[in-house]
C-alpha cells in the first residue's frame, strides 16, 4: 500500500527539491508499517524561535489502521529538521511494533514467553510509571470561561473541562507560541 503524502508549508516556500525530498522519504515508511494509509507533513519557518538553530521545524503526523503517530523536530536547516523528524517517527514505529506485534513464532509456550518478558534487560527502556493520580469535578462551561479558569488558577500549560455547548471533555492547551490550543475529544 502506497502512503498519501500530503505537504504543507507556512512562512517557507516548497521548492520542487524539498517536494521530491520529503515525498521520496516520507512514501518508505510503509516499508516499515505496512497499514500506514496517509501522512501529513508541515514545514515552517519560525521566525520568533528563541534560538536561532530551532527556526526550522518540521512536523510530521502518519495515520494507519488502529495508529496515529506525531513528531516534531526543529534544526537550522529543513532537510536535517525532515530527517530528523524521520527518524523520531522510525523510532516511534518500531516501539508500537514492539507493543503490538511481538510474536513468539519458536514454539514456546505464552507463560514461558511471559517470564522472558518480566525479566529486565540491559536494552529494554524503563517502563513509566504513574506516580500521582488526581480527581477533580468537571463544571460544565464555554471555552472563554476555560480560558478565564485556566489564568485564574495558574495552570500553565493545559486546563481539562467539559464544553457545555458540545457535552464533551475538551482540553484547552499552551502552545509553544504563547498561544492556545484547543483539544476537542469524541468517543470513537
């Protein structure tokens, strides 16, 4: 299955050379994940990035059967911000065939599987944790009321509510910009 690139650009032009570049690399993927159906890649000049090393960014979303995958990288340079993208999201792939795809295929039987799993290895990555879990009441209310909420009690960078005109858990969120997102949530 061909992946469907799809490539947009704010404040930079898409020269005919970075089109080629990023389709060519973005199309491999499926060599790894082969339900992967679309990609979505953004290319930006920040030009309000602190450093000037960040001022390239490249994002990049995939989406697949059951996957949804996101990375975002940020170089003085768009072809290195691409590859480096590229290679989060090689990354992120592998880890989610390691979830979901691990088979034992040598006969083995599921509880000696399992014990081999459980025991720690020098090459695993540590496994994370939750440390504190908190509940809090959802008051219905409009997203300018979020917003207020959110300045008032110093959240910084997100706010969950409940959107009293859709009925739905919305999370209101800081961008690295200043400015703020918003998360509109529905049942799949």
């Amino acid at each position: 299955m061909t992946v469907k690139v799809e490539i947009n650009t704010r404040n930079l032009e898409l020269s005919d050379r970075l089109r080629d570049y990023v389709t060519k690399k973005v199309t491999k993927m499926d060599r790894y994940l082969d339900i992967l159906e679309e990609a979505k890649v953004d290319l930006s000049y920040a030009k309000s990035a602190r450093n000037a090393n960040d001022r390239q960014v490249a994002q990049l979303t995939i989406r697949g059967k059951g996957v949804l995958l996101r990375a975002e990288e940020r170089t003085d340079d768009i072809f290195a911000s691409v590859d480096a993208v590229l290679d989060k999201i090689y990354r992120q792939i592998e880890r989610y065939k390691g979830r979901h795809w691990r088979n034992r295929g040598d006969g083995r039987s599921a509880a000696d599987f399992a014990q081999d799993l459980s025991r720690p290895t020098e090459e695993s990555e540590p496994e994370l944790q939750i440390v504190r879990r908190k509940r809090f009441l959802l008051t219905p209310m409009d997203e300018q009321e979020a917003v207020e909420q959110m300045q008032l009690l110093g959240h910084e960078d997100f706010f969950v509510f409940l959107n009293a005109e859709t009925n739905h858990v919305n999370v209101l969120y800081r961008r690295r910009d200043g400015t703020l997102g918003l998360i509109e949530t529905e049942i799949a």
